[in-house]
C-alpha cells in the first residue's frame, strides 16, 4: 500500500511528528472510527517496509497509548449491556477486539524484528523489558475479551503467551520491573503480566458475569506481585503451563514428568489480601474499595473476591455431582418480581390481612399485582441434582446472562423450581450453552414485616404511640437440600439486605421472627441472604 521513494518510504506513520499529529486529529465524538482507525494503522505499520526497529517500535507504542483510553471506554458500553444476542453490542466488542488482536499481532512482529536484528541500538535494547511487558497485557487482553463473551479462547493466544515470555526470559528481562504506560503508578514485569493471564484463565470465568470477568482482570493485576511462578512444582503452585506446549494451563497431575519448559505457578499467597479486602468491605459497607474500579457497589466487589478466594486456593472446587445426559423441555422465565408471583405462596394469615386491608398501597409487596412475563422452552441436555445444563438456539435467552434468576418448570410439572444462570459458553456454531445451578425445586413466596434493628424496633414505636403503620417486603424461602427450613436462604429484592435487622416472617399461625446475618449472593435484581430464627 505505502511504497518507497529512495530510502524513504511514504509511509504517513514514518515521521513520528506527522504520527502524532494524524492521532490528535482523530474524532474524539466518535470513539468507535478512532479506535478503528488506529486498528488499521497498527495492521499497516507491523510490516511496513523502511521503518528501522526502533522507529517501528516507537510507532506501535504511540499508537498503543492512543488507542488505550478509547478501548477502555468502549469495554465499559459493552460491559453495561453484554447480551450475547444483541448487534450493537457484538459490534462494540468486535472493534475492541480487532485493536487487541492488531496490538498483539504488532508488538510480535516488532520483538520477531529485533530478534533478526544483529546490530541493535541502546534504545531499543532498553525498551525490550516495556514491548514485553506490553505484548503479553496485549495477549491477556484479548483473551480477557474472548472469556466476557463467553467464546473458546483463541488457541494463538497460548502460543503468543510462550512465545513472548520464551523471549523474555531469553533475554533475561523476566523480572525487570517497568511501568507499562505512562501515569501508570504501579510496576509490572513479564512474569507478572503472563500470571496476571494465567490466573484470571484458571479462576473459572465461565461462572462469571461479563462485568465480574472484568473486575476479576482488574483484581489479578493488582495482586500479581502474591503470584509464584516456578520451575518445580510444591504446594503453592499446582497449576503447569508448559512453555513448549502452546496449551492452556491446567492442574499438575502426580505422574506427570516434568520437562525444562514446564513453568508452576499459583495464587496462594494472594489470599491474605483477598480476605482482608473481604473483611474490610462487610465490617464496613460505606468503605469503597476503589482500585479495582468504581463502577462496582461493596456488595457486588464481594461477591468476585469471594469468588476468587475459592478459586484461588491450592485445592479450589470442581463438579462432583453425576451428570446424565437427558433429552427433555423446560419452561423458563425470569425476574425476582415475576418469580416471588408464580412460585408457591404461603397465606399472611390475618395479622396481615388486616395491615394489608388498611391500606394496601402501604405494604408495596412485588407480587402485589399481577405481572406480565413470558416463558421460553429451552431444550435441556444433561442434568444433575444440583443443576441442569441447557441448549440455545435462534433467538432464545436473549436477556441470558451469569447470577440471573430464573424460574424452571419441567415439561410435564406444575410447580416452578427456582434456579440461576451460573455458566455460560459459545460454540462455534454460535450455540449458547447454558448452565442452572437449581437454588431450590420447593421455593415458597412469603411476606415479611420489617421489625427494625435494636432500638429502632418497630414494635418499640407502635407501643409508645399507639398505632404504627408496619413495612412490608417479599421474600422466596429457600429450602435447604433437604428439603427442610432450618437452614434455609432467601432471596429479597436488590438493596433490601441490611444487616442485623430484624424482620416476621408471616405464615399465619405459624409467623416467626428472623434476623438477617449475611449477604451470600447478589444479582442484577435480587439478593440472598443468610439469615437465622429467632424464638
């Protein structure tokens, strides 16, 4: 495309004033072109002839620094509405993802170049530490971007991670500390950013929303420094990702003979952090944990350390119920408001009708009124006492993604389970297959009256004013897996839980008295809640 006129070529990029000239003139109202448009300058400028090392590098990492704060922002449109069946998105994500695969195929084209290269400048020798650094954030990043939408990870990104960090540590800048962009504050280093891709791959994502696959990144980054990597396996690092294989890592199994390219690492050692960040965020709500991000409540930052905190053990969990192969219709809705409706209910008794007749606008419960919804017949592919694995095709589950709640009715039942969308993955034939952790098959619609918490009791202020007008919430009980509610969860409405506080759950003659204690899980529009009995 760009030809040579003697020694020089035509290149617009070949200047690297004129370069970041043509960038400051980029539309800044129109991030999606501008970050297209950079895309195409990286393809152009990895091969372009007449460019020496040094300049070509120089270039690519302009155009990298450019191109940074526009892919940010862009993740954050598509991370605010990530459903797997919608255009706009898909169109959001491919750009992002086009500028991360050009950005990565660049900075190998520019290390393969120095690696030919026999007289190398002192320039370019002292930034061999930074265009690895950022070769292997390029890699993790496009893989990060391939795990939110739920697809198989591209396998040359295991090749590009080997060979990037074979070079690394060839070239004996493994280790060497840098900062990978500048206003960075904080150092990296190859071996870090290669862990930061490892660990973030074996912290199952798939069971993860698109958001939390991101903050998940984010929390990695910040905590690689706690990551080992080794040449000989012990306790800390059960996981091998062999150098030579071009393969993603997995767990090392005990026969398994170990070769001078295998490379053992784990995330132990970030666990302390992990649960003081945890500790911190539920003795004190109001605390914002925000180097991780701010577009996460504490609540919803809990719920992916905890995550993370079971995943990054030495021995973290793996599926242990049997499995069956079924062929089989379910019926399947969704939404905290439409399930407290259609599951079972259990009569307030009295006491609650009398409140609730005095003036119903008062009590504001969900199910108040009816609500509209629609159900989709889903076709199920195996199943489990805990969970069903589910099929997708066409249009179907469109609002589809990880900790929604839904409710499940088989083919020939009457009473809707109450499950959640916990895993999710994209064939290559653009099947979504879906995965429902069943939460309970004999979930129960319930009132609660709200109480209070200690001296703001309620009931305090009905007896020294004489009458009080009581709140109400709706609740779904959950069973425990025997079936019993001794130890049962509940799901509330998103922004209900409060610690400690107080509330009646009314079952007629059979109201008892509960006080909530914890926040086990959070959606986009439920929580459930741990709670305990009282007498």
């Amino acid at each position: 495309m760009f030809k040579l006129f003697g020694e020089k070529p035509d290149h617009p990029m070949y200047d690297l004033e004129e370069a970041k000239r043509l960038l400051d003139e980029l539309a800044q109202d129109d991030v999606p072109k501008s970050l297209e448009e950079i895309t195409f300058w990286l393809d152009s400028i990895k091969n372009a002839a007449g460019f020496s090392t040094e300049l070509r590098t120089a270039t690519i990492m302009l155009l990298d620094e450019a191109g940074q704060p526009r892919q940010a922002e862009l993740l954050q449109r598509y991370l605010s509405a990530p459903h797997l069946h919608d255009f706009q998105g898909l169109h959001l994500w491919q750009g992002i993802h086009s500028f991360a695969q050009a950005l990565t195929a660049a900075y190998a084209a520019s290390i393969c170049e120095y690696q030919r290269t026999e007289k190398r400048s002192f320039g370019i020798k002292e930034r061999i530490s930074l265009i690895c650094v950022r070769q292997l954030r390029a890699v993790s990043e496009q893989m990060e971007l391939e795990l939110i939408r739920y697809i198989e990870v591209d396998p040359g990104i295991w090749q590009m991670l080997c060979a990037c960090y074979r070079f690394a540590e060839a070239e004996q800048c493994a280790e060497s500390m840098v900062f990978a962009y500048p206003g960075h504050v904080i150092h990296t280093n190859s071996q870090r950013e290669l862990l930061r891709a490892l660990v973030l791959y074996i912290s199952s994502p798939a069971t993860l929303a698109a958001d939390q696959i991101d903050v998940s990144y984010r929390i990695a980054g910040r905590l690689s420094s706690f990551f080992d990597l080794k040449s000989t396996a012990d306790a800390d690092c059960p996981y091998l990702f062999d150098l030579s294989a071009n393969a993603p890592p997995h767990k090392m199994e005990n026969d398994q003979p170990v070769i001078p390219s295998n490379r053992f690492f784990g995330s132990t050692r970030a666990l302390p952090s992990l649960k003081k960040i945890i500790e911190q965020n539920e003795n004190d709500p109001a605390w914002q944990e925000r180097r991780f991000g701010s577009d996460f409540t504490p609540a919803g930052k809990l719920t992916v350390l905890k995550h993370l905190m079971i995943y990054w053990a030495a021995e973290p969990p793996h599926r242990h119920m049997e499995r069956r192969d079924i062929n089989a219709t379910i019926e399947v809705t969704r939404g905290f408001r439409v399930i407290s409706q259609i599951v079972t209910h259990i009569n307030a008794g009295h006491v609650a009708e009398e409140d609730a007749g005095a003036s119903r606008a008062k009590i504001g419960l969900a199910a108040a009124a009816d609500i509209a919804y629609t159900t989709e017949a889903w076709n199920i592919s195996d199943m489990s006492t805990a969970g069903i694995g589910a099929t997708l095709t066409g249009g179907q589950g469109g609002w589809v993604k990880i900790g929604d709640l839904c409710a499940i009715k088989p083919q020939s039942g009457q009473q809707w389970w109450v499950g959640m969308i916990r895993r999710l993955h994209t064939d290559s034939d653009g099947k979504i297959h879906v995965g429902i952790e069943l939460l309970a098959k004999r979930p129960v619609s319930v009132w609660l009256r709200v109480l209070g918490k200690g001296a703001e009791l309620a009931s305090n202020w009905e007896s020294s004013s004489g009458s009080f007008a009581y709140d109400y919430l709706p609740i779904i009980l959950l069973p425990d897996e025997h079936n019993a509610y001794l130890n049962a969860t509940m799901l509330m409405e998103s922004g209900s839980f409060v610690a400690d506080t107080l509330y009646q759950v009314m079952m007629g003659e059979k109201s008892r008295d509960i006080k909530l204690t914890k926040l086990i899980a959070e959606g986009e529009d439920y929580e459930q809640v741990g709670f305990e009995w009282l007498m």
